[in-house]
C-alpha cells in the first residue's frame, strides 16, 4: 500500500464524513461552548438518548470543507419526505428495541431475561 493511502477495509461508511473516518471529539465540551449555549442545546438534543454517546460527535470539530459539505447533502436528503418517513419508522423501532433490552437487562427471574430477548 502506498504511503498516505488509508486502508479501505478499516474505513466505515458514515453519514457524518465522507472519508468514512471516525469524527469523534473530545470528551469534555469546548472552551467555547457555555459562551454560545452549546452545552444547553446538547442537553435538550441528546437527553432522550442515553449511553449513544452522541455528544462526541457534536463535540467534534470538522477539520475540513467536504465534511461540512457531505453534511449538508445528507440533511438535505434526510429531509426528503420518504426518506425521512423510513429513518423516522427505524429509529422508532430501535427506541422500541432499546427498551425491550432495558426490560431484560432489569428482570430478575432467568426466564423472564431470557423472554424479553427473545421479544427483541
């Protein structure tokens, strides 16, 4: 493999950046953000969705113009009524998913662990 060439097989597909690179941040909020209200919009953002660690992502700064850009075109497809009513129904699913691994995570009885898998 050539030098400065990235491995295909260790790159993911990612509606976040075009490389399909991991555009993880920082775990503690910027300097900036209590200044702009960031850390207030993270909160009512991402509140409903614990343990997805999805603050990381918004805490990531983008480090070039095509990442911005390839965000831009994935909104603006998202927005797109079909798509948006599919994305719509799946993360519903994986919520109502969620849940049921919740239920089972806090069941006491073995059966009853292994009956709230099986639902899942």
């Amino acid at each position: 493999m050539e030098v400065g060439m990235e491995n295909p097989l260790t790159l993911r597909p990612s509606l976040l950046d075009p490389k399909g690179l991991d555009p993880r941040g920082e775990g503690e909020n910027p300097l900036y953000f209590p200044d702009l209200l960031l850390d207030e919009l993270e909160v009512s953002l991402f509140a409903s969705h614990p343990g997805l660690d999805l603050e990381a992502f918004f805490r990531a700064p983008l480090g070039h113009k095509d990442a911005v850009v390839h965000r831009q075109e994935v909104a603006r497809d998202l927005e797109a009524q079909p798509l948006a009513q599919a994305f719509r129904a799946f993360f519903q699913a994986m919520e109502a998913l969620r849940k049921r691994l919740g239920l089972a995570k806090e069941a006491r009885h073995p059966w009853q662990k292994r009956l709230y898998t099986l639902l899942c």
